[in-house]
C-alpha cells in the first residue's frame, strides 16, 4: 500500500516535470531583464511573433527588448492567456502550435542560376512518406522518389520533435541546395554523394538554416534491419531516400547536367561553394 502511494506521488511529480518543461527550441523562461538576454530562441520567438496579425513589425534582433514583451504581452492577450510578456511553457507551447506553419508555397519555378530543384511535399504527419521530385533548370521531371523527413521524437513524450529543434523535423521553405562528396560514416549517411540544404530563403528554412541548424542534408544509409519494403528510419532533421535513389540523384545530377560534387567540409561556415541547387519543401496538410 505504501509502495502504491510512492509510486502515485512519483508519477504526479514526474507528470509535474513534463508539463512544466519548456518545448525546443525553448529552455528558459524569457523576459525583459537587465543585462538584455538574447540569443536563437529569442530569435525564433520574434520570428514567431511576427506571424500574429498585427506583430508583423516586431524587430528581429535577437534580444529581449521592450517590443519583444509588449508584443508577447500582444500575443497573450490576443489569445486569452494572462498578458505578463514573459515566455512561460503555457505561452511557448501555444505560440508553436499556432505559429509554427510558415504558410511557405512552392510557386513552381526555379530562381534564376540554379542548375537544378528539389521539391518535396510533406505531411504534418512526417511518418508519412512522400514523393519527391528532381527537376532540371528548365523544371523538366528528371526523378521521382520516395522520402522521409520525420527528425527525433522527444525521449519523454514520444512524439516528433517540431523544425525548430536541434533534432526535430526537416524545416519547411525554401533554401540552397548543394551536392557534397560522401559523408565518411556509410552505414548512417550511405556511400553516395550527398545534398546539403545550405542557406535558407524563405519560410521556415529562412528562420534556421544555417545559423541555428546546420547538417540538413539528403541521404540514404546502410541502415540495420531495413529493406526498401519498410518505412525508412527517423532522421535528426535530414531528408532520406532509399539508396538506389540517392545515386540515380547523384548520377544524374553529374552525368547529366554537369553538377559538380563539392568537397565535404561538413557544416563549416560560411560555406565556401556557391550552391548549385535549390530545395523546396512545403506543407500539404
Ligand atoms: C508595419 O510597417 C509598415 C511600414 O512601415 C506600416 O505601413 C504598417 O502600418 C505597420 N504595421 C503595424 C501593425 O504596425
Ligand atoms: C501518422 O502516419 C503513420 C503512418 O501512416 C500512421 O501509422 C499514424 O497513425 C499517423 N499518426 C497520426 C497521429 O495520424
Ligand atoms: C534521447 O535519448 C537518446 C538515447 O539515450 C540520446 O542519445 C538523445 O540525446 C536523447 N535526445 C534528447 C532530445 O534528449
Ligand atoms: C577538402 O577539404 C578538406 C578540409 O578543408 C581539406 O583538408 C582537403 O584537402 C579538401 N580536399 C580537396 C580535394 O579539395
């Protein structure tokens, strides 16, 4: 009986703890303090903010300023909570839910001096794999193939992990795109050439990449226990192909429209190629 009662009391703290934990890409509690606090997550909240009808001027200056609470405060209000113009878990959590949908739509072109697209469709339900497509500079369909762009779940929660996080989802939007040598760990990256998402343009891509996140790439592996008739793994933000795509990719991306494969410097920056590719990816429901 005892022991029945601990255990309760430990589940109702350890249901405590989650709930009051903050959501990535948020950790801290933000408000207006002095010194000033700044940084990513203070970035990706006014970013957020500025999808709000009527906060669409808030600077992004990556500080916790006296705009960012008024219009936090603004948000709050807005949305029925207590306006404190301070990012608490209640606020961080409806803030993602609501803003998180960049709205980015792939207008079915390609920016002039790119040599080539990708483009992929994605769920909100990233289990779901989609097809995507590889076109020339003059948006012929050279490939169509199957990918995943689901990233971790959350260890505690079990669910996917929203484009923000360090490990989360592969962010929507538009970004440049590039073909690198292999990465050197085949079983996890596969053999091939990869293509690293490399400045993002617009959407939520233009939020993170590269400055918060970095190593979006698309690859395969040499994953154990899978075979091409089962979904592919989780990535930590990656987009993954099934290996036999991933080299008719990277072949005919050579062999055919005379890309070059860029020598790997991971996710060193700047990047020191002009990238030769673009990657758009939207979200269809
Ligand atoms: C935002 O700035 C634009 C241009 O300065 C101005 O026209 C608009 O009224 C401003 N919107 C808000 C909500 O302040
Ligand atoms: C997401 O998609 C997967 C794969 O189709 C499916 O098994 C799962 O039930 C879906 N989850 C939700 C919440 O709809
Ligand atoms: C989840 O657990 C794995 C394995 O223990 C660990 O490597 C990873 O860092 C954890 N991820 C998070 C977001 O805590
Ligand atoms: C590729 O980059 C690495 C690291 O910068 C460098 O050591 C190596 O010489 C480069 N290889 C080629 C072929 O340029």
């Amino acid at each position: 009986m005892k022991f029945i009662k601990s255990l309760i009391l430990i589940i109702f703290f350890i249901g405590i703890v989650l709930s009051q934990s903050f959501p990535c890409p948020f950790y801290r509690s933000l408000s207006l303090s002095s010194p000033v606090l700044s940084g990513g997550d203070i970035y990706i909240l006014q970013n957020l903010l500025t999808r709000t009808k009527g906060l669409e001027n808030l600077s992004l200056s990556s500080n916790f300023d006296s705009d960012t609470e008024m219009a936090l405060g603004k948000f709050q209000s807005l949305n029925n909570l207590k306006s404190t113009g301070v990012l608490d878990v209640e606020t961080a959590n409806l803030l993602l839910e609501l803003n998180s949908a960049d709205g980015y739509k792939d207008n079915g072109q390609i920016p002039p001096g790119f040599l080539y697209k990708v483009h992929i469709p994605v769920y909100k339900n990233r289990s779901i794999e989609t097809t995507a497509t590889l076109y020339d500079a003059d948006l012929n369909v050279l490939l169509q193939f199957t990918v995943r762009t689901h990233g971790q779940n959350n260890n505690a929660t079990g669910l996917a992990q929203n484009e923000f996080c360090n490990s989360g989802n592969t962010p929507t939007g538009l970004m440049t795109f590039d073909l690198n040598s292999p990465e050197p760990d085949p079983t996890d990256f596969g053999p091939y050439p990869i293509n690293r998402a490399v400045q993002g343009i617009a959407g939520n891509a233009f939020i993170i990449i590269s400055n918060i996140r970095d190593g979006i790439l698309m690859h395969t592996g040499e994953w154990p226990d899978w075979n091409p008739t089962l979904p592919m793994p989780n990535s930590h933000g990656c987009v993954h192909g099934h290996p036999t795509d991933i080299d008719a990719v990277q072949t005919i991306l050579t062999e055919k429209l005379g890309i070059q494969i860029r020598n790997n410097t991971f996710t060193a920056v700047p990047y020191l190629h002009q990238p030769q590719g673009i990657l758009s990816i939207e979200l269809i429901e």
